[in-house]
C-alpha cells in the first residue's frame, strides 16, 4: 500500500512517514498544496493523508480538484482548526474522514487502516446500491430517494452503507461499530443508536427497522 503525505510542518511529516513506513506502508511525504495534487493526480496512491492549511493550494481545494477529476482515493484531512463549520467543509469536498490536531499516532493508524479496509472491500464490487427508492452511491458518497437528493454527514453514509450493502439482513450494532468507528472508538456503543435516528429522520421512518436484541436491517416499504 503507497501513502502520500501532503503536510507543510516537516517534523509532523517525517514523523508520521518514518511511523507509517514502520507499519509496512510505502510513503511519499511533500510540503504543499500544488505538488500535493499534482503527486496524488497520478493515480498511484492507495490513501492521501491531507493537512487543510498548506502552502500553494489550501486542503479543501486539492481535495475538491482530486474529487472533480474523478480521483477516489481515500483521503484523511488534517487541521489544527476544530469546528462543525471546518468539518463540514472538508467532508463535503469529497474528503473520507477528518482528524483534529493534535490527534494521536495510534488513532490516526486506525483511521488509515479502516478507510484502505473499507476501499479494499468494495474493490470489483458495483458502487451503487439500489433498495426500493432508495439509491446509495458509495463511490461518489451520494444517496438519493426518489428523485431527491439527501445530504448526509460522513458518519451517517458510513452507516447507511453498512446496513445499504447487507440490504434485508440484520446488521449489529457491534458490527456497525467495527466498520464504522474501528477499534480506536472507545465512547458509548449507542452512538449507533443516535446516527440510525438521523438517518430515519432524513430518509423515512420505516426504513431502518431495529431488530430487537439484534440489530438494524434496511427494509424496502415506502
């Protein structure tokens, strides 16, 4: 696996390749936002790990014109900014998770390998999933019912997908957990509970159906 660091404090950069490259990943490191993109445009990285303010081209835009390029390699943005706002942004430029600085090593780690997990696993797999109305693209990251549209946070499609690619089986919550958070989420398993609720506040009620002392399966009823 090739990662690309693109990452304008140097001593944060080569301590995350030297790290990295310990784990038994192939890493490049550059300092700005242009050649950033010019490096991650070639096509051969299996993750981009991304600062948001560089030099040349800020975060946002290298992953925006990574995105409209037709790129989708996994990317993991980095800020030292906190804040809905600055989150939202980010994922909504195509980026696939976000980190606050300072962030630990081990937490980054799982992050990364999660997100080449998840890759991996829709690798020769169709990336859109078709339920009743419901239309789940995961290699553009986009859900629509019906004709329309629906917004989702990044938490909230990772869900979705989990219970869109095991349409009409029960899904744990355990399971959701797994893939969703990874083993670096040690807060309260009901986090489940709360991102299911949004999800059948934004899609329709009926559709998430909460197995009892199971799980949650996608049905298809309107």
């Amino acid at each position: 696996m090739r990662l690309l660091i693109v990452e304008d404090e140097k001593r944060l950069a080569v301590s995350l390749a030297k790290g990295l490259t310990a784990e038994g990943y192939a890493v490049d490191v550059v300092h700005d936002g242009l050649e950033g993109l010019h490096r991650a445009g070639e096509g051969v990285y299996d993750l981009v790990i991304l600062d948001i303010m560089l030099p040349g081209l800020n975060g946002y835009r290298v992953c925006a014109a990574l995105r409209a390029a037709g790129h989708d390699v996994p990317i993991l943005m980095l800020t030292a900014k906190d804040g809905e706002y600055d989150e939202a942004e980010g994922l909504d430029t195509g980026a696939d998770d976000y980190l606050t600085k300072p962030f630990s090593y081990v937490v980054l780690v799982a992050r990364v390998k999660a997100l080449l997990r998840r890759r991996g696993q829709g690798a020769g797999a169709s990336p859109v999933h078709v339920h009743g109305d419901l239309r789940v693209d995961t290699g553009a990251r986009r859900v629509f019912l019906g004709e329309d549209e629906v917004a989702l946070t990044a938490k909230e499609f990772a869900v979705l997908e989990q219970l869109v690619v095991r349409a009409g089986q029960v899904v744990s919550k355990a399971e959701i957990l797994e893939h969703v958070w990874d083993f670096a989420y040690d807060g309260d398993p009901n986090i489940v509970e709360v991102y299911v609720s949004a999800l059948r506040r934004k899609l329709r009620a009926g559709l998430i159906r909460t197995v009892r002392g199971a799980g949650y399966r996608l049905e298809t009823g309107r």
